[in-house]
C-alpha cells in the first residue's frame, strides 16, 4: 500500500538531495523564527512606521516655522501668550469660559 504512493513520486524528488530541500524550505515557511508571517508583518509594520514618520517630518517643519514666527514678530508672540498661557496685561482682566458636558 505504501509502495503505491511511493511510486507515484516523480523519479526527481525521491533522492535524498530534493527532500532535504523540500524539507529546509518548508522548514524556513512556516517553523523558523523568521518565518514568511513574521515577515509580513514585520514590512507591514515598517510601512506603518514610515507614514508616521513623514507625518512627524511635516509637523516639525510646522513648528519650526511657528517658532520662527513667534521668535520674530512680537504681535505673534503676544497672541499665542493669551491664547495659550491666558498672559495679560496688567490693565486688562482674563474671563474664561469652560463648557461642562
């Protein structure tokens, strides 16, 4: 009964030499640390990581400007004081607003 299947083998892959492949290449799919699905999701993870990149590249060009900016004109630099820190001058008073939900 084995013998049937046996022979059905083509002559190529009955020598010792094709079943080591056969073997080591089955071996590096799907058994080994680094198997074709880590890979995957290794490159799909670094695709991820890339976008993020160039999204942290254009925000930081955005703060430097914005640095810039606030670094060289005072009228700016004054608006985002309020805005952000509620500065004041000393004649002037600060109401804020909260909205609770």
């Amino acid at each position: 009964m084995l013998k049937q299947y046996i022979d059905k083998i083509p002559n190529g892959l009955k020598n010792r030499y094709s079943i080591t492949v056969i073997a080591f290449v089955i071996w590096m799919l799907f058994f080994d640390s680094n198997d074709a699905f880590m890979l995957y999701k290794l490159r799909s993870e670094l695709n991820t990581i890339r976008s993020e990149k160039e999204y942290f590249e254009v925000k930081i060009e955005e703060t430097r400007l914005d640095l810039d900016n606030l670094l060289n004109d005072q009228e700016k630099l004054e608006k985002f004081a309020r805005e952000k820190y509620l500065m004041k001058n000393n004649n002037e008073d600060i109401f804020v607003i909260s909205v609770e939900e």
